[in-house]
C-alpha cells in the first residue's frame, strides 16, 4: 500500500470539479458510439483523478470528425500537493479549455513543420543537418541527418554538459553552440535513443536558418492560426500566462532505477520540472521539444487535422502525401537506448502496436505522443478518432502507470474499430 503523501485533495462529489462542455459534445450515436461508451471512458479519467496524482486534467475526443467527449476535471490552480506549495493562492477550476503545456507531446506539432518545409522543398529528410548548421558537422555528426533527429536517431539524446542547470533551456543560443560542440559514437543513425530535449532545438535552428523567422512565428502561420486556434504557442504570451494551468510533482519520490532514466532522459532532476515550467521564464521563451501550450481541443484539432490529409475547416494546411510520410515507420520495433522500453517511432511520432501501447490496444495504425509521463496525444484511423488526454501532475508513482494504462484501454475499448 502507498501512503496517500503529497497527493492533492479529492472532493467526495466529483461534479464541483467537473467542467463538460455540454454544447461542444454530439450524440454519440451519430458517430456509432453509444453514451455508454463515452461514460465508460470518463469513469477512467475520475479512477485516475481519485489516486490524487492528478491536479487538473481534460480530454477531448473526436470520432469521425464530431466531438464526442470535452471535459475536465480537478483544479488549474490551487488546491496542490502538500510537498508542492502553490506559487499563486488563488483557486481556479480546470476548464475544458484551459491551456495546458505538453511537454514533449509538442514533438510531433514541431516535427510537422519540418515536414512542411519538405513539402515546400526546401529541405530533405535526407539531408544532412550539416548542410543547415555547418557548425554541427564535427566530432562525429557529420553524417547525421534531419529524419536522424526526427526519428531519435541522431546519436546526441542529451545536452553535453554535465548537471546544466535548467535556466540554461531558456537561452537557445548557448543551447545550440553546446550541441553544435558535442560528440558522439552514434551518428550513423543505427542507433534509436530517445531525444527528449536536443532534437527539438536542432529542428527549430534549422526552421530559423532556412525561413528566416522564429520557430514560433512559423508555427503560427503554418498550424495554429489554419486551425483557429488561440494557443498552440512555445510558451505563452504575457497576456495569457495567468490563464496556464500550473503543473506539479506528486505522488511517491521517484527511486532507483527510475530517477535514473528520468534525469538520464530529461538532462534534469524529474522532481524540478514541475517547479520550473510554472514560471514566467518558462512561459516566454521557445523550447520546440517541450513547451507548446494548447487547449484538449486545439491538440485533437491538429489530430483530427493528421487524419483528414492535412485538411481542417476548409484549409489544406498540409498535402495528403505529407502526412503520408510523416506517420510512415522509420525503423522496426526496438528497445529505445534512452528509454529502456520497445518503442516504434515515425519522422516524428510514436508509433501504436497490434498488441498494447501508448494508444491502446490493437492501434497499429495509431500515432502521436507522450508528454512527461501521463499526457498523450493521438489519432487512430482505424477507430476514426483524435484524442488529446492533458493533465498536470508530474509524477513517477507506481500508481501512476496502472491508471493511465486504464484510461488508453478504455478509450480503445469503448471507440470500436470502424468497419468500411
């Protein structure tokens, strides 16, 4: 049994912390689903809430095209963990839109636009990073190429500084000119190791090289903006940094092996990162593999947009064979060197298998990603959906996997495959 420590309180009547948005959400039986199905799927996200390891969480689904689910449950401020205080005193329900950060959930958003660039012609997968970033092409990374850094490939998974301290994400030049020093071993692109932070600054420099613009400004007029919505930003603008749901650590502190793997992974101590993303400084810089701020609904939006061929509401925001290409394998089913678990990855996505994984239970054809251990993203086409799960407790307790494992089965199990 697990003590209930650094947990957050859970009220005994879950509906004064549940927000539906009752005017978004159609019939389920439109969309061969039934309000059994749906309640099905929300009865997890409250076992979930229930462990306490969760402060604020909110889903979206949709199925064919049509939202079947948009709520949210638990707080956006207020209310932390005991271990955690809160940095503001207010108390703020979790709304269904009230925007969340995605860690590296925003991988696969920063990976389309490089697949952009290839639809524009302006780069290839192919090519080599070196021929963008002359600067990166030394000390082993000469061969290393962009669909290398899409897929984890590339050979350079961490920032080569020994304990950097986390301010030093928010300074992208120094960031570059560390990873443009670095060596590697691994720059044949044999070897899958999970990039959890250098790969997204590598693509957002050669973004900055080739267009002439932040990696910010083009995402706006590639992907948020075509899809209307209000975030889907790096970071947040000033004028709506008071309305991000603010993240904690929770739970159990992480032990060995795991805290290992988390700061082998994330360059920092897991613990921090909570801490450290509810902060101005955190909100006003650009980190392409780890801060997109978006609403449940602008995620599955984009989701929904992949499934589509790059359509949404009248606009083409990418070529059919573009999203062909992107969610298209890059290599077979192998224990990730960083992660230490089998992982499939795309030129910039996460892989679903036939069995059980990220999305489920036999979602081959699915694809998105993870971000900080519990929130996911994705889109399955056989079961016609596009599902953004986000949430703000950072937490390695073992209660922590089980839970949301409980979740992905359930939204696989109650959104049956569509026969066509």
């Amino acid at each position: 049994m697990f003590k209930k420590t650094n947990t957050v309180a859970v009220p005994k009547h879950l509906g004064s912390v549940t927000q539906i948005d009752t005017h978004a959400e159609i019939s389920p039986y439109d969309v061969n689903m039934t309000r059994d199905n749906v309640e099905a799927i929300w009865n997890s996200v409250e076992s979930f809430y229930k462990t306490g390891l969760q402060p604020g969480m909110t889903m979206v689904i949709r199925r064919q095209g049509e939202i079947v689910l948009k709520r949210s449950i638990g707080h956006a401020r207020g209310n932390p963990p005991p271990q955690h205080p809160d940095p503001d005193s207010n108390t703020v329900l979790m709304s269904p839109d009230t925007p969340i950060c995605l860690f590296s959930a925003s991988k696969a958003i920063t990976a389309m636009l490089i697949h952009k660039l290839k639809e524009e012609g302006k780069l290839q997968l192919t090519d080599k990073v070196g021929e963008y970033l002359p600067e990166f092409a030394c000390n082993g990374k000469e061969n290393i190429t962009i669909g290398h850094v899409l897929s984890h490939r590339a050979g350079v998974p961490l920032i080569p500084m020994k304990n950097p301290h986390p301010s030093l994400l928010f300074k992208w030049d120094s960031v570059i000119d560390l990873i443009n020093s670095g060596h590697t071993t691994q720059g044949d692109g044999k070897t899958q190791s999970y990039h959890a932070i250098v790969g997204g600054y590598i693509l957002g420099e050669i973004v900055r090289r080739i267009t002439g613009q932040s990696v910010e400004t083009f995402l706006q007029s590639v992907i948020a903006k075509p899809l209307g919505a209000t975030y889907l930003t790096y970071g947040l603008p000033k004028q709506h940094q008071n309305k991000a749901a603010f993240n904690y650590s929770t739970g159990a502190a992480p032990i060995f092996p795991i805290n290992v793997l988390a700061k082998r992974a994330l360059n920092i101590d897991f613990e921090k990162i909570a801490s450290i993303s509810n902060t101005e400084a955190f909100m006003d810089v650009s980190i392409p593999a780890g801060n997109i701020y978006g609403t449940a609904d602008e995620v599955s939006r984009f989701y929904q947009m992949m499934l589509d061929g790059g359509q949404y509401n009248g606009h083409q925001l990418f070529e059919a064979d573009t999203i062909r290409d992107a969610i298209k394998p890059a290599g077979p089913l192998t224990i990730d060197q960083t992660l230490m678990i089998p992982m499939r990855f795309s030129n910039g996505f996460m892989l679903g298998e036939h069995l059980f994984s990220l999305f489920g239970v036999k979602a081959r054809k699915a694809y998105g990603h993870l971000g900080l251990i519990n929130i996911v993203s994705w889109a399955d086409p056989a079961r016609e959906i596009s599902v953004a799960f986000l949430n703000t407790g950072k937490s390695l307790d073992p209660r922590t996997l089980p839970a949301l494992g409980k979740v992905l089965l359930s939204v696989s199990q109650n959104c049956s495959v569509i026969q066509r």
